[in-house]
C-alpha cells in the first residue's frame, strides 16, 4: 500500500492536468453543437462534400451534425484518442521509470517481490485511468445537459464510457507489458507510441475500406463504436470480451516480463 501512495502522489499533477485536458475538451466541443444545429443540413452537406478520407480523420463519417448524439459521437472519437493515449504514456512510464531515474536498486531492494512492486504500481495506474474516465463520463453528461438537453443520450453515453474503460485498460496493460519486457525500458513510451499511432493508422483503414473489416479485431480504436451504440444497436459483447482476455494476458506478460529481466540502474 505504501508504494501505492507513492505512485499516487507521483502521479497526481499530470493526472489533474489530463483530466482538466478532457474536461475542457468536452465542454468547448460540446459548445459548438448550437451552431451546427442552427446550420442544420447546411452542416451535413458540407461534410459530406469533403473526401471520405477526410472525414473519417476528422471523425465526422456517418453522423448527423445536426444531431446531439450524432454531434457527440464525433466528439467521442477524440475523447477516444485522447484516452488511449493518456493510458499508453501512463503504462509505459509508471514501469520503465525506475531505470530511466536510476532508482530500481533502490526500490526493487525493498522487502517485496518484484511481481508485488508491477502489481501495486499497476493498481496506482488503473486507478489513474479510471480518474480519467470517470472525468469523460461526467464532462460528458454536463456538455449534453448544458448544449444539448433535448436529447435523452444517458444510456449510450454511459455505454460509451464503459467500453472507452475497457479501451484504456488494454493500451495501459499492452505499454506496461512492453516497458517490462523491452531491454531498452528508457524507450518504453516511443515504442509505446509506435503502437498507438499503428492501432489508430489501422482503425482509420478499416473504416475506409470494407474490405479490411476483418482487421478490426486488430485495433482498439474498433472495440467500441459510436456509430453502433448511438443508433441504439448497443455494444459489441464479442470484441468487449476480447478486449478483458487481451488485458488479462498482457497483465500477466507484464508481470512475468519484469520478474524475469535484469534490471539497469
């Protein structure tokens, strides 16, 4: 529990900072929905006439800008990214940290197992991205209720935001397991970032072709879809399912990887 509390409060500034970041990313997103709505089909057409390409880099594709729920869910596709990399910075660095700051001696010599040092200091960045999440669901709700409260959103948006937990939980569980098992933990956060930047690359291509739907399961990014859940289909149970055994077995890679390797400083 002790080194629970230090992670914690090692954590806790860039924690404030990146749920201020979703807050207002929200909020001042959500704020724009009144004009899109005053410009109606206007809005649409002009989407529309932009390359297809385009809007699915924007996050625009399939929905109704006139729309709440068609406004939101181009907002959640930042929300989505934003998330996900605050998950992959989290699990890279909460590992590989003590290498990089030349504090493993000191820390790994401590009267516990190194399996128990990952676990507590995993438990410290869970937490971490629930804060995080929980923040997107409540600045969520408040964006809906201020800009957009004809529309009765509460069940998709709390549908979103679980399976955006679930997104977060396997980027921090893939970035940690690669810090731990990488022989070069220092640079845990840019193959990290690698892997982010080639899951969101491959989301965009699937949505682009729908001959590459397949890869799907490939991408995080496509384990929850607003389009899906927004037009009242609900959440895909399969690639939610596969979405907790890739955590799980990425955890236990993680806490094998640190176990096992020899470490620097």
């Amino acid at each position: 529990m002790m080194l629970f509390r230090r992670e914690w409060k090692a954590g806790r500034r860039s924690l404030l900072f990146w749920c201020i970041g979703v807050f207002l990313l929200m909020l001042a997103g959500m704020s724009k929905y009144s004009a899109a709505q005053a410009s109606g089909q206007a809005m649409n057409d002009l989407m529309n006439r932009m390359p297809r390409s385009l809007q699915v880099i924007f996050g625009t594709s399939g929905f109704d800008l006139s729309q709440a729920s068609g406004y939101f869910g181009t907002m959640f596709f930042y929300l989505l990214l934003l998330a996900a990399a605050h998950a992959v910075l989290l699990g890279a660095s909460i590992i590989a940290k003590e290498e990089r700051d030349k504090t493993s001696e000191f820390l790994f010599a401590k009267p516990l197992s190194r399996r128990a040092i990952v676990g507590w200091k995993l438990a410290a960045a869970f937490v971490q991205a629930l804060l995080v999440n929980a923040t997107a669901w409540v600045s969520s709700l408040v964006s809906l209720s201020l800009y957009a409260p004809g529309e009765a959103l509460g069940r998709p948006v709390a549908e979103l935001i679980l399976g955006l937990l679930l997104v977060q939980a396997l980027f921090l569980a893939a970035s940690a397991a690669i810090a731990a098992g990488s022989r070069r933990p220092k640079q845990a956060v840019a193959f990290s970032g690698t892997l982010l930047f080639a899951a969101f690359l491959l989301s965009l291509l699937t949505e682009l072709s729908d001959r590459l739907t397949v890869l799907r399961v490939f991408t995080p990014f496509q384990y929850v879809s607003a389009h899906r859940i927004l037009n009242g289909d609900g959440p895909e149970l399969g690639l939610l399912g596969l979405a907790l055994v890739l955590t799980a077995l990425l955890l236990a890679l993680a806490l094998r990887g640190m176990g096992k390797r020899d470490l620097q400083g």
